[in-house]
C-alpha cells in the first residue's frame, strides 16, 4: 500500500492531435515540441511539481513510444521517488478483454486501482494539450475553500473566439450555474481549460455510474460533468489569469512558439521561481559563426549557425549553414537547413535536410492570392531537394527530390 | 571492454595553485569552462564513454562546488547501485596529516582502492582538457604487458612549466624522466595522466608512506629500470590549464571547428548537470559572431569570439570581444569589454569600459560590481 495522498494528478495524454496533422503522425500531441527545448507535456508536469503535486498518472494510448520514452522515470521533473511520482499508465488486458480508453472520463474508471493505491481526497485531471503555467495549490485551495465536488478552471477568452471553447455561465459566488457547449451566439467568454479538480470519492461514484451507461461516451465534458451539474453537485469555477494556449494546430503551435519572442506576451520561462523542467539532451553550447547574423530568436544547446535567423525558434542541433535563411519558423531538433536554403513561416520537424537552395514556405506579402498563405510544415526525417520548393500551408511528409 | 575492470580516480585539486583566482572558491575540478561545463566533467565523461564503471573523485580542499555540482553522479550515468561515483575527501590519516603530494593523497584512500576489486587504476588530473580515449590506453597497457603507463604527447603542451620530460626505447618503455621548465616542439611530455596494476599502486603507497616521498614523479624517476613503465603517445588535441592565459586559450580554442568536433562527438558527449535555463534569447539589434553562447543568455548587444555561460545578458549597445563572461553576469548598457574573464554574477554597469591584453586578460573576481 502506497502512502495516503491528499492530491493526485491524472494527466490524459493519450490524444493523437488529429489537427497537427504530420507532426503527430509518430508521436502523441503531448510529446510535440516547444519552446526551443521542452516538450507539451513539460507544462503540466512541472506545474504539478512546482504545485507540490508529486504523484502523476500519465494516460497514453496513441503513439506512445515517444512519450514514455521522454517520460522514463521521470527523473527531469523530480517525480523520480520512492513514494508517489510518476507513472505511465496504457490500457491493459483484463479477464473480461482488453479494452483502449474509449474517452477521458473511461480512461480514468480504468485507472480506478491506481488512484485507490493513494486514497486521495482530491484527484486533479489534467490534460496534455496546453501551454501555461498555474500553481494547481491554489485552485486546490478555492475547491476546499468552497466546499466543492467539482472545481473547473476557467479563463476568459475573446468573445469572437468564444464559440470555440466549452463555456461556464458563472454565479457571482463562483459556482457554475450553466455549460455550453461551443454554442454558435455565446452568452459566456468563460471558458474551461479542461482542468478540473474533483473530490474522489463524489468522481468515483460518477465514474461507475457513467460506465454502465451504455448511451454515455465516457468524456469529463460531455458525460460526467454535466451529469453531476444536473444531479446538483457543489461545481465552482476558478478563474485563472496568465498566459494560457491550446497548441492544438498548425497555426496556434506556430502563434504559441512565437510568442516566446515577443516581450509583451505573459509567458515568462526564464523563471527561477517557476522552472520548466525537460529531458535535455546532451549537447554543447550553441555556436555562432563568423557569418550569422541571430535576431529576435531563441536559440539553444547543439545549435550552429551560420547563416541568418530572425523570428524564429531553433531546437536542439540544429544547423544553419552559411547564406542559409530562417524566418519566421520553428525548426525542430537535428534538423540541417543547408546553404542558400530559404525557410520562411514554417514548422520544420525533427532531423529534417533543407538542402542547398531550397525554399520552404512564404511570407504572406509574397502571395499574390491571401487565400493560399499559411504556415508549411515540412515532417520529420524529411529531405527537402536542393533548389526544391515548399508552398505555403503545404504539409510534407515524404521526401522531395531536387536537382542534381 | 578493458575499462570494466579499471577504478577511476581523478584529483580534483591538483593544480589549483596554477589559476590562484578562479580556485580562490572550488576547486580545479569545478572551475567553469567552455560555457556549461565544469573541468572535472571532461575527466568524468571520458571516463564513463570508455565504460569505467567505478569513479573516485578526490578532493583536498574548497570542495562544497564540486559536491554541489557532483550530486551522486546521475548526470554521468553513475548514480549506481553497483560501483558507481565516490567522492573522497580528505583523509587525516594518523600517519599523514593533511596530505601534501598525490600519493600521500592516495595513501589516505588506500581502501577504497583495495576495496574496488579492480584489477587497474586510472588515475588523473583535472587541468587537462583533450581528446584522448581511455579505452585504447587501457589496451595499449594490456597488450604491453606494462605495470604503468603513462600518457604523454609530442610538441602539443607547448610552453608548460613544470612538466615532465620522458624518454622512450623503441618499445615504448620510458627509460628516463627529469622535470622540465617548459617544453619545446620536439619534446615528449607528461598528460599527468596514468594507468596502474592495482596490487603495485598499494605496494608503492606504502613503500612511499615510509619514506615520505609524497608525488608519483620522484618515485618513477628512480625506478624505471625496477617498473615496466610504457609511454602511451596520445596525438589529438590537448590542452594543459596551468595559469589564467592557458585558461583563457583553451576556452577560446573551442571557437576553432576543428576543436570542437574532436571534444564534442555525438558518440562521445561531454555529460554535466543540466541546470533547467531557458534557450538563449537574442533580441532585435543583437550582433553574435564567432562565439559560443549556453542556454539561459541574453543578447541584446555585440558578442565577438566571446564564451558566454549560462544566464549571462548583454544588454543593448554594449560590445563584449575576446572575453570569457561565467553564469549569470550582467554586461550593462554600452559597456565596452574585451579581454576580459569575469567570474560568477559579476555585474559590469552600464557605459563601462574594460579592458586588458591578449597575452594577459583581466580576471574579475565573483560576485563583483563594477
């Protein structure tokens, strides 16, 4: 028997990201990069620790070799222990057949034993898709505050984007009076974050309910939430402000990358006080050339540049030969941008080749119809030939040959 | 595979009277060196790529930064169950003291040594930075049979004081050795760094306990014809660190490609703890060339054939040339620096100006404010 808990973290990471298309073709969105050196999933793990919340089960199901493989023994993150830490949970056979998680709310019903090993008082659930930072202490403290069953953190979005999100219609006490569902007028910009905090005992039951419901399909926001609202259930909102991003597609992991570089944004990494832990590889420092020219870029460990990179974000080794140019991009791990090659607002996957003279994406002021601009993206392991063209909102994924 | 059946041990102290300011805190081993390492990392990472399964560090004295950096060696690989990463520190011995040489040193760890098992220890110094593959010494003392080797180069450690000077049959067994002022192309001179048996390391510690003789050289010297002593030719980069002007190079030999791809090979990385910083950031208007530059940087001025470690800002309009700044050292608006190393969390205020020589950089102590 594991040591009682007051708070565990679930942490549902088995999505496949559908809409990052070939960038999630061999990994789950979680394991996506960000940021120069982290991964998605480095957000709600280091949040969890720096909230004090030191026992994770990490759902996966999708690709998950990537992920468990980066998560290992969680060591990164501190979440290396005796007691608690970190622990990767995939669906598994039982007698009556194996069964994949059919939804959120399923996957945790099939981790019952697991969070029961730690009788915790609250379970967390979270999810791997977002780029924030939150301190999980203090929404634990408002759900025991206001005596809730049921906690749903909830940031206020722009009305015009509303209708994207699951919305609250919120009591001046905090307590949730009304769910929407991405309704086409909103009445709420209120959304939910897909962070909830529940008292165990209350989700336990919901769970067991929910999963003999055969017409049920066993997700938190569908099923068992509004099944607790309608059943009267104490449910609060808590409402967080900050930096807060779903990087669920092309153009919001691009935006969210960016926004790295722009000083005005609320999202500071450089935090001594709120780190973001990642499995660094082991490089050296990055090298700058004679002949770089580096602006209003993040650049880290491997790195050798020689060429010209503005806007942009580079991962680990990756090399910018002289004359090259990157633009407005984010290149990922491994990846060699050869000389003359021309990279401009685009994704480039890891260890990828740009060779000599080729040009990946456009900026927006070249395209004569606006209509066909967006963000290329070029997958990993991909050889993009010498003098070969990417369009823009192109997704490579096999190889392209070039000249000779 | 050799290596499986070698102890490790490598003096983290030896030398820190050669760069009296930067050990004035650590020691040898953890003085900061090419933008994110320690020295003793280099000495680490050889070790654990050639499959050394048991590491000693010895320690004398100011040791706190290099157990803080240490840790139990997860970051090498050898936080172990098994054999893994000791650290020792001084051992006062009744029949010692402090120790003063290195085999008095030794002599105070003699059961850790015996305890090992290991049928071979290797034993080296920290101010040495090269290339040099302990797995192909370990064969080279295998296939000669020898009862030490020792490693040593041919013209590469140009100008060192205080070296050893040796001469080899045409077998490779070294049959002379004196001590050197300083060392000329032709010379073929010691890398301070050996292979032992172990059961002949324990007789010679003992044997030289009793007759105080406290460092390897005065016992060698007069027992080449006694010890079947090889010399093992290492021909790739080296560097030996003996005062502020051979650190300062061999900081800024890394900016050489030709440098760096010999230290820094995929197959063989240099392994240190990580330290968590963000990606450096460069801002709009900033100028990088020709330098090497760690995560946690930011750059908002002019950066030219400088090290920069980790959490260092060059504010904008300032211009740092031919200078080695250490972690989290804050360059102020339009401050001018060139030829300068400064330590730890030096702040250079804004409009500043400083600067020294090539053969002779100015050294700003930790934590200074100027």
């Amino acid at each position: 028997m594991a040591r009682k808990q007051e708070c565990i973290a679930m942490l549902l990471a088995g999505g496949q990201g559908s809409r990052l298309g070939i960038l999630t073709k061999n990994i789950a969105k979680p394991a996506v990069p960000y940021g120069g050196k982290y991964r998605i999933i480095d957000f709600p793990l280091s949040n969890c620790v720096n909230s004090g919340i030191y026992t994770v089960g990490v759902l996966t199901q999708y690709q998950p070799l990537a992920l468990n493989d980066y998560i290992g023994n969680g060591q990164p993150w501190d979440l290396d222990r005796a007691d608690g830490g970190v622990h990767i949970l995939s669906p598994y056979q039982q007698i009556k057949g194996t069964e994949w998680y059919k939804g959120t709310a399923n996957s945790i019903y099939q981790n019952i034993k697991f969070i029961e090993r730690y009788d915790p008082e609250y379970v967390l659930i979270l999810s791997g898709d977002h780029i924030y930072k939150m301190d999980y202490s203090k929404m634990l403290d408002y759900h025991k505050e206001n005596n809730a069953d049921c906690t749903i953190a909830m940031i206020e979005v722009p009305w015009e984007e509303a209708s994207r999100f699951g919305l609250m219609l919120v009591n001046d006490d905090g307590s949730i009076a009304e769910f929407e569902e991405k309704p086409k007028n909103p009445r709420s910009n209120k959304a939910s974050m897909g962070i909830y905090i529940f008292n165990w005992k209350k989700l336990r039951s919901y769970l067991i309910e929910d999963e003999a419901n055969e017409n049920s399909g066993n997700d938190f926001g569908h099923d068992v939430i509004p099944a607790m609202h309608a059943a009267g259930e104490r449910m609060f909102a808590y409402q967080f402000d900050g930096y807060w991003k779903d990087v669920g597609t092309i153009d919001s992991l691009w935006d969210s990358n960016l926004d790295l570089l722009n000083p005005k944004v609320d999202l500071d990494l450089d935090d001594d006080s709120w780190k973001i832990y990642s499995r660094s590889p082991v490089a050296p420092p990055h090298y700058v050339g004679a002949n770089a020219v580096i602006e209003n870029s993040m650049i880290t460990e491997g790195c050798e540049i020689d060429g010209s990179v503005d806007f942009s974000v580079l991962f680990a080794n990756v090399k910018v030969e002289k004359g090259a140019n990157v633009k407005y991009s984010i290149v990922m791990p491994g990846t060699v941008i050869k000389s003359g090659a021309s990279v401009q607002y685009s994704i480039v996957a890891e260890n990828t080749v740009i060779e000599e003279g080729a040009t990946v994406g456009k900026s927006p002021e070249e395209m004569k119809n606006i209509e066909d601009w967006g963000v290329a993206v070029v997958g990993s392991g991909v050889t993009i030939g010498k003098n070969a063209e990417v369009a823009p909102k192109s997704m490579i994924d096999t190889d392209i040959g070039g000249e000779n | 595979m050799a290596a499986k059946n070698v102890l490790g041990i490598i003096f983290s102290n030896a030398y820190d009277e050669v760069i009296p300011e930067i050990t004035a805190f650590r020691t040898m081993g953890s003085v900061p060196f090419a933008s994110r390492y320690r020295l003793i990392d280099f000495q680490l990472s050889y070790m654990v790529n050639a499959g050394i399964p048991r590491v000693g560090i010895l320690t004398n004295s100011n040791y706190r930064s290099l157990m803080d950096h240490i840790g139990n060696g997860k970051a090498w690989d050898l936080a172990r169950k098994r054999e893994g990463l000791t650290i020792l520190p001084p051992f006062n011995h009744p029949d010692t003291g402090v120790f003063k040489g290195k085999l008095d040193a030794l002599y105070g760890s003699i059961g850790y040594i015996s305890d090992s098992g290991k049928d071979y220890v290797l034993v080296t110094d920290c101010n040495i930075v090269s290339d040099i593959d302990y797995d192909s010494l370990m064969n080279y003392h295998l296939e000669t049979k020898a009862e030490i080797t020792l490693a040593y180069s041919e013209g590469l450690a140009t100008g060192i004081k205080n070296g050893m000077e040796y001469e080899l049959s045409d077998d490779g067994r070294i049959t002379a050795m004196k001590y050197i002022d300083s060392c000329s192309d032709n010379m073929k001179t010691s890398l301070k760094t050996m292979v032992i048996n172990r059961t002949l390391l324990e007789r010679l510690l003992h044997e030289a306990n009793s007759k105080r003789i406290t460092d390897f050289e005065t016992l060698f010297a007069d027992n080449t014809s006694n010890l079947r002593i090889y010399g093992y030719r290492h021909d790739g980069y080296v560097k030996i660190i003996e005062n502020i002007k051979t650190y300062y190079e061999a900081n800024l030999d890394l900016l050489n490609p030709e440098v760096r791809n010999a230290l820094f090979t995929p197959e063989k990385p240099i392994y240190t703890k990580t330290s968590d910083k963000v990606p450096a950031k460069y801002g709009i208007a900033a100028k990088a060339v020709n330098s090497l530059i760690a995560d946690g940087c930011k750059v908002y001025g002019e950066v030219e054939n400088c090290i920069l470690f980790r959490g260092v800002t060059v504010s904008k309009g300032a211009k740092i040339k031919n200078s080695i700044i250490m972690q989290d050292t804050f360059i102020g608006e339009n401050a001018a620096v060139e030829y300068v190393i400064t330590d730890k969390d030096v702040n250079i205020g804004a409009g500043k100006k400083l600067c020294g020589a090539e053969n002779y950089p100015i050294y700003i102590g930790k934590g200074i404010n100027i």
